[in-house]
C-alpha cells in the first residue's frame, strides 16, 4: 500500500458515510465528512510548507478537529506529537524544543505565551479550540478536501509520544506505522470489534490510550465513537443505553460504581468494559461484576509498545493480572541482574518484542541502546512475574522496587494486602531513605468512605502475615493519592513528600 497507515485506518472509510462520531451535542460526523475535513487539514498543512518526516506538536482540549489532525498528518506523512493540555508553557519549552517540531498548534488562550517559544526556535503557530473554532480551521475552509495521500514505508515515523517522565526528562518514543497498525488490528480482533460496535470514548487524547487504543481499534473496525470532551458522570450514565463497548481506566469504573443510577438493566446490553493505565483493584472487579454481570478485561501496555497483553475476550478473566501476550507479542521475565529467562511464578524484569514495540527513543541512542535489546526486546522497567496458568502479573515498576538491608521488597505484595484491611479503600508503599537500612518501606493508605481504619490492628496483621523485613516502618493516612491524567498513583510526589522521615 502507499500509506499503510492512512490507507488502512482512514483511506479506506472514504466512501463510507457510515457515523463514525457523535457528538455530546447531539451532531453526527459521517466517515466521509471527518475524511473531507482531515483533506482540507491536510492541505493547509502542506500549503505552510510541512513537508513528510515533519513534526506537528498538538496542545489542545480533545475536539473532533484534534483526529482531523492527527488524521491529515498521516496522509500527509507528518509526525504526530500528541501534547497534556496540562503541561505549563516552562514544560512546553522542552517539548517543542527537543521533537523539533514544525509546527505547533494550540488553544487560542494559550497563543500569547506560546508565540515567543514559536518565536524562539522559529516555528510555525496555529490555533484550535474545542468549540471547533481557530487559525487552523478557518484556513482550512478555503483549501480543497481532496488531497493526494503521501507515499510512506511501514518503518517510517508516524507518531512522538513523549514518556511522563517521573524520573528525569521525558523521553519522546517513536512508534512506526507498524507499531500503530498492528496494534490496532490485533486488539480489533482480538476483542472482536465489528462495524456494528459503537464506543463510548471519554478517554483524553493526548495519550495512547484514548488515541491509539480506543480510536484506531473503532477506525480499523469501522465502528462509531460516542466522541465525550472528558469524564462525567452525567453524560456516562445517559449515553451507556447506545454503547456496546467502554474503555476507561481504574476512576472511571469506581466513580460509576458510587452512582446509584449505574446498575444492571443500564448497561444489560453492553459486550465490553476495558480498563487500563493503571491498575484496576481487585475489590473494583468484584464489585463491578456483582453489580452488573460484566468481568471487566485488563489489559497492559505502555507509550513505547502500545499493548502488550490483555485478558481473554472468551474465557477467565483473573483479577489482579493483565492476562497473556497478544498475538504477535513475544514476553519474557528476565533477571535484572543477569539478563537470563527466569522460572515461572519468579518475579523479574518484563521484557517485550513485537510489531508493536516502538523504534526507541527520539535523540537519545544510548538510552535506547540500554533498553532496546540487539534481538528486539525492550526492557520495560516493569516488574512482574508469569504464573502456573500463563496469567501474567504487574508488581510494578522497577525504580519502585525497594532494597531494604540488602533485602528486595516489591510494594505490590504490601498494597494487595493492606487493600484487603477493614477501612482501607486503596493504598501506596514506597521506600524512603534510612539511615540503617538504606531505604525503608512506608505505606500511604486511603480509608474507604465512612470508615476509619484500625492501624494497630493493620499492623498487628501485618506481622502475622508478612516477614519481618517487609513490614512498613510507618502508617500513613491521607484523602487520596496523587494520580497523572491516566490514573496512575504519582508515587515520585510520594516519595519528595516523606523522603525526610527517618534521614539521620
């Protein structure tokens, strides 16, 4: 094919005047019409000079026009760079700075502060807002729908997704036209999405997972997106009855499991609910399942390989794992300290290869070097271990693993048991610097509504269930967790909270 991404996403719905997105404004976008828009996008694109292999940076509230973008830059071969909304104009800096971008596009408030980082590394500034107005859009109305679809290989760059950077700075993945493509047909398949599916979308846009998971599994499929700007209760529970499928992270099922307008006969003719980008509690899946029938799908992924593995479709779903590999997916658990395979139930470092693993890091060779192996695997920096069963388990990432008088500790086996404690709803352990031990575990808990968790007898349980050198040196209880847009618990801010605790 000439675009294998655009031809086979896009392309290929030209003629289709199928819905392919409603809006929460009670508008319908056919597949011709979002095509007709992102050929006109296309060609204001072109007609500023962006030429294939070009960096279009995107900071903007979700809108329709926001996937006519990233649509038009892949007919036109530009690299997509998806930007948090939330990001400040000091983070903006490196970002647009480091991608190298072309262009950037962004909310029209934002466009003073913006214009003197344009300015300054001399590119080029556009805006868009979510009520679909701005520079990009009116420039776009003069320019014509059909647009000659740019040539481009399977290996070219398709898309920069920069990592969230807890550790350091962000590092921008590159992922392919593969890397997209594969993904998107192996879980259309493999969670058997037909063009009869209609989606209820209210994931950002900014990450993987409402773009390159929700969006183009619909896109390859043929489905329709119920296309919301965020999450809200209200506009959930009203357009569930039209749904036949849901992806969301952990908040999204624990806010609906807290409305009692959510039950049963509402979501009766539903086929799927996914949940990723952090984990999802056990308690959540019993609760959800009780309530209405449906065993929520786990899945596990990252910015550099878009997913990995996921939860059957047909057949067990265990709670508390992400299932096995998808197709095409090859996953090991290896020693941290060797490199070498290690035995079943062991935990290690998860390392992935596939179609969907991403090109490596943009600039930065050696880091790609250290995690992208000479044979295709990456090294995820994720912890986890593969049981009797094949059910794969994430005990998490390798920077939260805590060595503790020489003794490793991994904080996923204190949160599941502290999670099953009277009163407690969820909790965090990290380690924290010790004079004696070096690090030292602590744990951060979040009492469930209307009770008060008895900390000496958490405590007492902890000592009759858990060796001595695990057992956390202090008990803290706080109103929630820090989480980032996706719903991962910040453990970094944790740790800048209490690293004074016990400093000598």
């Amino acid at each position: 094919m000439k675009n294998p991404l655009y031809d086979n996403l896009f392309g290929v719905h030209a003629e289709n005047d199928d819905p392919f997105l409603y809006l929460i404004d009670g508008k319908t976008i056919t597949y011709r019409q979002f095509l007709a828009a992102s050929g006109r996008i296309a060609n204001t694109l072109v007609g500023k000079g962006l030429e294939p292999g070009d960096c279009v940076a995107i900071q903007v509230e979700k809108s329709p026009e926001m996937l006519n973008i990233y649509a038009a830059c892949a007919q036109a071969g530009l690299v997509f760079l998806p930007l948090n909304p939330s990001y400040t104009v000091d983070e903006l800096k490196y970002f647009i700075k480091n991608s190298e971008a072309r262009l950037i596009i962004c909310d029209e408030k934002n466009k003073d502060d913006l214009t003197t980082i344009a300015q300054k590394f001399d590119i080029l500034i556009e805006t868009l807002n979510q009520d679909s107005t701005g520079s990009i859009i009116e420039k776009a109305k003069s320019s014509p729908e059909g647009f000659e679809t740019v040539a481009r290989s399977k290996d070219d760059l398709a898309a920069l997704l920069y990592t969230s950077g807890t550790t350091g700075k962000s590092k921008g993945a590159m992922l392919t036209q593969t890397n997209l493509l594969s993904n998107g047909n192996v879980l259309m398949t493999e969670w058997q999405f037909t063009n009869n599916d209609v989606l209820l979308h209210a994931l950002p846009l900014f990450h993987t997972h409402g773009l390159f998971v929700a969006t183009n599994v619909m896109l390859a499929a043929g489905g329709s997106l119920i296309f919301l700007p965020k999450f809200n209760l209200d506009d959930i529970i009203k357009n569930l009855p039209k749904s036949s499928a849901m992806m969301g992270v952990p908040t999204f099922y624990t806010r609906l499991l807290a409305d009692n307008r959510f039950n049963r006969k509402l979501v009766k003719h539903m086929r799927l609910f996914v949940s990723g980008s952090a984990p999802l509690l056990s308690e959540t899946h019993i609760q959800f399942e009780k309530l209405t029938g449906h065993r929520i799908l786990e899945r596990y992924g990252m910015t550099e390989t878009n997913m990995n593995t996921s939860n059957p479709y047909k057949g067990e779903r265990r709670a508390g794992t992400v299932g096995f590999p998808l197709p095409g997916v090859d996953l090991k658990i290896t020693s941290p300290e060797t490199g070498k395979e290690i035995s079943v139930d062991e935990i290690g470092q998860i390392e992935v290869r596939g179609p969907n693993v991403f090109k490596g890091y943009w600039k930065m060779p050696e880091k790609t070097k250290a995690e992208l192996r000479e044979n295709g695997f990456f090294i995820t920096g994720d912890l986890g271990k593969i049981d009797n069963d094949g059910y794969i388990h994430i005990v998490g990432r390798d920077k939260d693993l805590i060595i503790s008088g020489g003794f490793n500790i991994y904080p996923k086996e204190l949160e599941v048991f502290l999670d099953k404690q009277l009163g407690v709803l969820e909790s965090a352990v990290i380690g924290v610097p010790h004079g004696d031990f070096g690090e030292t575990p602590i744990a951060i808990i979040v009492p469930s509504s209307g009770l008060q968790p008895d900390l000496y007898k958490i405590e007492k349980n902890i000592k009759k269930s858990i060796a001595r050198y695990k057992h956390p040196s202090k008990i803290i209880t706080v109103s929630e967790l820090p989480r980032n847009a996706m719903g991962k618990v910040q453990k970094n801010l944790l740790r800048n909270k209490y690293n004074f605790l016990f400093k000598k």
